[in-house]
C-alpha cells in the first residue's frame, strides 16, 4: 500500500503541459443523466484511460471530446482551444470498428485521408506503412468480412493513426481480441506511447489493462456519472514491460481499483 | 461445366415450359394454347416484324417512365431519408400512391392527360416510383449511425458522407427497390396499352384475343415476360458492376 501513496503523492506534483482538459461536462439523453460536472484534465504525450462499469458514460465522454456529441453543458479544450466540432487535432477508434464494408483494408484505412483531400497516390503511401505497422501487412486487399475481430480492430487504428492526430481516442480497441493478442496489443501501444508524440485517450473495461499501459487511470462511476479517483502508475512505466505485472506497485493498484468498484459491481 | 445456378435456372425454366405444354395438351381450357404453338406464334411475329413495331410503342412509354422514376425516386428518396421535413411532406403521397388501385386512377388521367404517350408515362412512373422512394428512404434512414459517426470524426463534409457513405450503404436496398419498381414499370405499361388505348404489345394481347388466336396472344404475354427478365438481369449486372463490395456480406461487431 505504501508504494500507492507513493504513487499518489507524485500525481499531485504533476508537471507535464495539458493537451485536453474537460470542465464541468454534464450530459443528458433525455432523463437519464449520462455525465454530471466532469472535469478531467489529459497530459500531452501521455496515456490516459477511463476505467469503469458499463454504461458509465466512457463513450459518451469520448465522443464528447471528439466533438461528435454536444455536451449539456460544459466546455472541452484540446490545446487551450475549445472544441466545436470534429477537428484534425483529434482522431477516434470506434468500439464497433466503424469500417466501410464495401472497401478494402487498403481503402478504409486511407478514408480519413481520402475525407482530408489528400490525393490517392500519397494517402495509399502512408495507408501501407500504417497496415504494416498494425501487422496486416499482406491485407491490404482483403475486406472486413474477411477478418478477424481483432484484425478488423487494428484496421481501425491503422485508419485513426494515418491521419497523424495529436489526439488519439480509443473505445476499447482491444475488446474484440483473445488474450494472448491483448497482451501483445497493450505492448504495442506502450511503444506507441513511447514513440509517437500522441496523447492517448483510452476506455477499457479492464482494471488491468488500464493500470498496464496508463500513465493516468482516471476512474468514473455511475450515476450520476463523475471522476471519483484518478490514480498514477509511476514506479513501473520504466522498468521492462516483462516485468510489469510482477510489480508490487501494480499488484497494489490493481488491488485497490477493485476495492473501490467492486460495490458497483452486483 | 455450369454453375451449380445455372444450371438449376435451366432445370426450373424446363420444368415451366413442360408444365405448361403438357396443360396445353390435355386442355385446361380451350383458350390455351401450348407452349410449343405460342412459341411458333412468337417465331412468326418475329421474323414478319410485328414484334418489333410492337415494342417500338411499347418501350417509348416503358423507357421514359422508368427513367424518370430511377431518376427522381431516388433522388426523393434520398431527400426523404436525409430530412424529417421533407419526410413529412412528400412520404404520405408515395404511401397513398402505392396503395392506390391503379384502374381507378387511369380514367382520372385520361381526363386530364389525354390518351396519348404522358398519360401511359404517368401510369409507369405511379406503378414504379412509390417503391423506389420508399426503398430508397428507408436504406437510407437505416444507414448504421456508427459510418456516419465515423465520416463526421475524419472530418468528412456532409456531401462526402452522403456520396461516399450512406449512398454505398444503401445501394443493395435501392437496387432491390429498383428492381421491384421496373417489374411493376413492366406491368404499368401493359396495363396502359390495355386500359388506355390498345398500341403495341397491349395491342397484340386484345387483338389475337378478339379473333381467338390465342397462341398469338399468349406470344405476346410471354415476350414482355421475356424482356423484363432480361431487364432485371441487366439491371444486376449493373449493380455488381457499380458497388463491388457490397456482394460480401456485412460486418457487424
Ligand atoms: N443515444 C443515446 N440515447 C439515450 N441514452 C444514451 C445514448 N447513448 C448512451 N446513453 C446512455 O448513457 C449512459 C452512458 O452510455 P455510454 O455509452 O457512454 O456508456 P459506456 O460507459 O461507454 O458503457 P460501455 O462500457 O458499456 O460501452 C448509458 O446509461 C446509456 O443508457
Ligand atoms: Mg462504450
């Protein structure tokens, strides 16, 4: 427990720039009240994610920032500017994929470029290198029908990565995956944290994904929706990601998430 | 070697065609010819060129009416879907149009159209538009919102998400709306030659009638079956042509 406090008294020195911040967000459908005075700020370059039981409002969040849903009330910031809209500082992984069923990898991978205007020859260029990336190299003429769940999910990353977004937002990308590829998946998106210059948002179900790849585990509990808790996972981001489940530090997390939703849970 | 299709597609045909020869020949009725006389009738027509003038009548109204219903059904069709006023305006009368008993209605355009060529164009275009514009809205309405969703993120404009996203999306469904709406574009100008004025196929079928020249009549009958078969095949011949992708399958999650 002492390493959690430790971790805790370093989340309150945080020093690194804000790249998306929401203030006070509530949302509403009709009566129900999805989300009520949020307010969450996101590190640049880092890896954020929002944990908790479904139908919590993750999506509904996420969408938010993306600019796709309108809040209630309430404003979302992403690089100090307010958000209106979609814009092409943010990109989205949708949980149900959201691929074009009638277009090959290839294409919907190059659809948020081809949407940009960015013209065939150089948007398939950059389409590749992504398809290689999330390993379906050798695809790239398949259609969606013709994959796996898992596959279909990284074409939908591929698609979000291509368009070089400062932002990227994931609705649990890697629910439609078996184990052993989850786990493959999460130790790629740790180097995708390292590498890329990006600030992920990321919504999992998963308390232990969520301590496994987070910079920041932001926990929402329902009704009315809000940020209960945000913890820090600090002593083992450096170490060697083998290692990382072995950590008493993350033991501990994983520990104590489960203790605060567990009542939530029936 | 056929497909296995194919060859089930010439197996059925047979079967018709038997069908219809051994009813002939016991006779259900004296007004029925077997198929092996009509079949002679139509060589008989064709080679002496009647069919041809025929059709020549036929098609004018038949072609004119189903392209302006395409036309126009579809584009109403994707006004109705993309927008609720516009749904509330105009679905009531395709509804009311599709509904309507046709026979009715004729002698109301008579009156006000004549008997002339718009008149049987009108008589297409109500047996073919309603069911294209309902088609059409509907696949159009139903357009999974997560594409759409996804179009808007990737900043797409709205008529890129329409041209590249909900129309694609919608295309099976139209096309089988198309389809339905050129079978009854078929009936619909039959129905005009035999109710409005008698001029070609309708002619043929009302003329061989009164002088009992059945194996004539059913030629006829047969001929326009014919084609709209053909018309059907080209049709989808199209669609596979134009949307690809759309013959494999759908994801869902
Ligand atoms: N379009 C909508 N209309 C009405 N209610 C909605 C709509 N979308 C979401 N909700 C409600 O808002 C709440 C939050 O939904 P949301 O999809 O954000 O949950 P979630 O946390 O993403 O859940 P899950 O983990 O199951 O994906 C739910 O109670 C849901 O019933
Ligand atoms: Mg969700």
């Amino acid at each position: 427990m002492s390493q959690t406090k430790e971790a805790f008294a370093k989340a309150t020195a945080l020093d690194t720039e804000i790249a998306v911040s929401t203030r006070n967000i509530c949302k509403n459908y009709g009566a129900v009240e999805a989300l009520k005075n949020l307010s969450l700020d996101f590190p640049r370059g880092q890896l954020t994610s929002l944990l908790g039981p479904s139908g919590c409002g993750k999506t509904t969040l996420l969408k938010i920032i993306a600019g796709l849903l309108e809040p209630t009330s309430g404003e979302v910031e992403v690089n100090g500017r307010l958000v209106t809209g979609p814009g092409p500082n943010r990109a989205f992984v949708f949980q149900d994929f959201a691929l074009l069923p009638w277009a090959s990898v290839m294409r919907n991978v190059a659809f948020g470029l081809e949407l940009r205007g960015v013209a065939k020859s150089e948007r398939e260029a950059i389409a590749e290198r992504y398809i290689r990336e999330v390993g379906l190299a050798g695809f790239e003429k398949s259609f969606p029908h013709e994959l796996s769940g898992g596959m279909r999910q990284r074409v939908g990353l591929a698609r979000a990565l291509s368009v070089d977004a400062k932002v990227l937002l994931l609705d649990e990308p890697f629910s439609a995956v078996d184990e052993q590829t989850r786990r493959k998946f999460q130790e790629d998106m740790l180097n995708l944290v390292a590498h890329e210059n990006k600030t992920f948002i990321f919504v999992t179900h998963s308390i232990e994904e969520a301590v496994f790849i987070s910079d920041q585990i932001a926990i929402l509990l329902p009704r009315p929706s809000r940020v209960s808790e945000i913890i820090r996972p600090t002593g083992f981001r450096n170490r060697d990601m083998g290692n990382i489940r072995r950590d008493p530090e993350y033991l501990d997390i994983v520990d104590q998430i489960w203790a605060s939703l567990r009542s939530y849970v029936e | 070697m056929l497909s296995r299709p194919t060859l089930l597609k010439i197996l059925s045909t047979l079967i018709v065609f038997g069908a219809w020869e051994i009813a002939g020949r016991i006779p259900v009725s004296y007004a029925f010819p077997t198929f092996i006389e009509s079949m002679q009738a139509l060589a008989r027509m064709t080679f002496d060129g009647t069919l041809f003038t025929a059709y020549g009548e036929t098609l004018k109204p038949l072609v004119i009416g189903i392209l302006i219903s395409t036309v126009l059904g579809i584009s109403i069709g994707l006004a109705i879907g993309l927008s609720g006023w516009f749904d509330w305006l105009m679905s009531p009368i395709f509804i009311v149009m599709q509904a309507a008993p046709l026979a009715a209605l004729i002698p109301l355009l008579v009156m006000a159209y004549g008997i002339g060529l718009t008149s049987k164009v009108f008589v297409v275009c109500i047996m073919a538009m309603p069911v294209i514009v309902l088609n059409t809205s509907s696949a159009v309405r139903n357009t999974p919102s997560s594409l759409k969703e996804m179009g808007r993120s990737f900043l797409g404009s709205d008529l890129e998400i329409i041209t590249k996203i909900i129309i694609p999306s919608a295309s099976p469904i139209i096309f089988s709306g198309l389809r339905l709406g050129v079978s009854a574009g078929f009936i619909g100008a039959i129905l005009s030659e035999l109710k409005i004025t008698p001029t070609g196929v309708g002619d043929i079928i009302t003329y061989s009638r009164s002088i009992a020249d059945y194996p004539s009549m059913y030629a006829a009958i047969f001929s326009i079956i014919l084609l709209a078969v053909l018309f059907l095949n080209l049709l989808e011949t199209i669609e596979n042509i134009l949307f690809e992708g759309n013959n494999r399958g759908y994801v869902s999650d």
